[in-house]
C-alpha cells in the first residue's frame, strides 16, 4: 500500500503548489522599495525596481549601495556579496520590466487610489502566474486584491523600516488569498531571514494598530502643550525604554505615511479614538514630512537633528 501522501485524496495538486519565487519586482523606490530590493539582492534574487520616478531609482541605488557598505564595514556582510547583490538589482519606469517576475511587492506610497492604479496599469505586464503582495501598512488587503485580475495570488507582506535591520514581516491574507500564495511568502520570508506574524485583515494590521496611534497621542501631547518635543521623547526613551522617542519615530516613518495609516484606522473602525491630530495634519500639509524631506518635528538640516519646537 502506498504511503505517498501526496497522491492521497484531497491532497494538492501540482497546479496548488507553493510557487518557487526567484524573480521579484519592486514597485516604488522610496525608504521601503529600496530596503526590500537590498534584502532580496543580497538573498541571491534577481530585483527589478520600478518607480514613476527616474530619480527615486537613483538616490535608491545610491542608497543600498551605501546601506550594504555600512554592512560591509560592519562585517556582517563581505563585499563579494554586495557586488553580487548590486547586479541583480535592476531599475526601470516600465512597468514591462515584470515580466519575468514570479513575485511583485507593491511599496509606493500609502494612498489607496495610487496603488490601485498601479496594480489596474501592471497587470497587463505580468505573468498569469505571478504573486502580487502590498507593502501597505494599514489598507485593506481584501479590497486592494480584488481590484486586480488574480485575487486569491493577492498577499500583503509588510516589511518594518529599516529593512534590512528589522527582522520581522507581518503577512496578511486578504479573504480570497489562497494557501499556496500564503506558503510562498513564508518561504520567501525564510529565504530573507526575516521572522513572521500573521495578522488577520484589519486596518493597519498588528504592528500600526498600536504603534501609530501612540505617535499621533505623542503629538497630541506636543500640540496641547504637555511636553516640548526633547521632553516627550526623552520621557519615552528613558521613562519606557524604548530606543527612540515617537515624534523621532514618527519622523523616521516619514508623517505623511503616519497620517494616511491613521485616517485608515479612524475610517476603518469608525471610532473617534484614532482621529488624527491637527498638527500632524498642518506638518503633512506644510511638506514638514520628517527625515525624508529634511524637517519634521526635527529639522535634520542641522548635526545633531534640532527639536522644532
Ligand atoms: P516613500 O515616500 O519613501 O516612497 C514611495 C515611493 O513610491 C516614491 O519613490 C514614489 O516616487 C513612488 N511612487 C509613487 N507613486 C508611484 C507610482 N504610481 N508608481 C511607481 N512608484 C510610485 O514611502 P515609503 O516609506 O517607502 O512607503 C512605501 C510603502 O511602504 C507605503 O505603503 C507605506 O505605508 C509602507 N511602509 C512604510 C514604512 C515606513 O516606516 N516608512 C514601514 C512599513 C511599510
């Protein structure tokens, strides 16, 4: 009697398999394109890197290629790996530069009616077969996966900033994500090293569900007057140990991205609680976006980074 468990009822068939990924894509070259383009070079994976921006592609090479000599000259990498890894990295504004991807990743900017029409203008690019996962940090994976042609291929793999650092990925099923999609992205996860949790489609997820609301109260802080912005970040590095204040934070995650995934909570779960604060509202208006624009609730014009107010 045969043992062969695959060949048994009910099992899979070749067709349901976990999909091998070699070759990924990369839509948008920002702070996370560029981290995850970095981690997947140097597991071995070819990348292509589109952003609408030829300029986005450049400072993002420029930026792994400073990001992994830091790694070189920390040892934790030699540079036979990093010139390895800079070849496989290639750049395009052509969205027909996916054709060869067995996986896609999504990680433009945080506004649902931008992703959408990335993934409406890619998909004619793409083969039948390729995954596609969002990098969002708070948008419905649901919604965005059937607004493409192949929702049960549709992931989210959310990757924590910096990239190449942080070791965990939240992976989320969207309702009509299938097991083989599910089991790819662990195994990639794997490939990269990273650690994953699984978190249920809710907005924002696990990891901004409690993080980015404490940003926005740090500022709510700030906005009432409570504390200057050094006292409130002193008083939670060295009040509740954490290794960086939540306005240095919420700098670092860029204040744009802050308020998009706060307005996702406030309208995704209708509760007054995640209403964002004025200020951080004027700040994103003002283009005051934290570290990638120079200023935020530091200006980084200056050495060491000067408090705002
Ligand atoms: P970013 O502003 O640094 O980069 C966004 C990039 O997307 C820019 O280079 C922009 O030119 C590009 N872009 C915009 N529209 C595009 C289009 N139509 N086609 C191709 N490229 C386009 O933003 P980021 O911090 O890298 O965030 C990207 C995504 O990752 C967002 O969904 C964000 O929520 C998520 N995320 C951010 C963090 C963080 O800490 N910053 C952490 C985890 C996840």
């Amino acid at each position: 009697m045969s043992h062969d468990v695959n060949r048994g009822f009910g099992a899979a068939s070749s067709a349901e398999l976990p999909a091998d990924i070699v070759h990924v894509g990369i839509v948008g070259a920002g702070q996370m394109g560029s981290g995850i383009a970095h981690v997947c070079a140097l597991a071995g994976l070819p990348v292509t890197l589109v952003d609408v921006k030829q300029e986005a592609l450049s400072k993002s090479l420029t930026t792994i290629e400073r990001n992994m000599g830091r790694q070189v000259n920390r040892s934790v990498i030699s540079s036979d790996d990093r010139d390895a890894a800079l070849t496989r990295i290639a750049t395009s504004t052509d969205y027909a530069a996916f054709g060869n991807a067995d996986l896609v990743i999504e990680a433009a900017t945080e506004k649902e009616d931008i992703k959408r029409a990335i993934f409406k203008t890619m998909i004619s690019h793409l083969k039948p077969a390729c995954l596609l996962a969002s990098n969002t940090s708070s948008i419905s994976i649901t919604r965005l996966g059937a607004s493409t042609d192949r929702p049960e291929k549709f992931i989210g793999m959310h990757f924590m900033n910096p990239v190449p650092v942080m070791k965990l990925v939240e992976v989320i099923r969207g309702i009509a994500t299938d097991e083989p999609t599910f089991q790819s992205i662990q195994a990639l996860a794997r490939k990269l090293n990273k650690t994953t949790a699984v978190s249920e489609d809710f907005p924002a997820f696990i990891v901004n569900r409690i993080l980015v609301p404490m940003i926005n109260e740090a500022v709510y802080a700030l906005y009432e007057g409570v504390g200057s912005v050094s006292a409130i970040d002193t008083s939670m590095k060295l009040g509740a140990n954490h290794p960086m204040g939540p306005l240095e934070l919420g700098d670092f995650i860029g204040l744009d991205t802050c308020l998009s995934i706060m307005q996702v909570l406030y309208e995704g779960l209708s509760d007054s609680k995640y209403r964002p604060c004025p200020l951080l509202v004027k700040y994103v208006e003002a283009g005051w976006l934290g570290r990638k624009s120079g200023r935020g609730f530091y200006d980084y014009t200056q050495s060491p980074p000067r408090p705002t107010r």
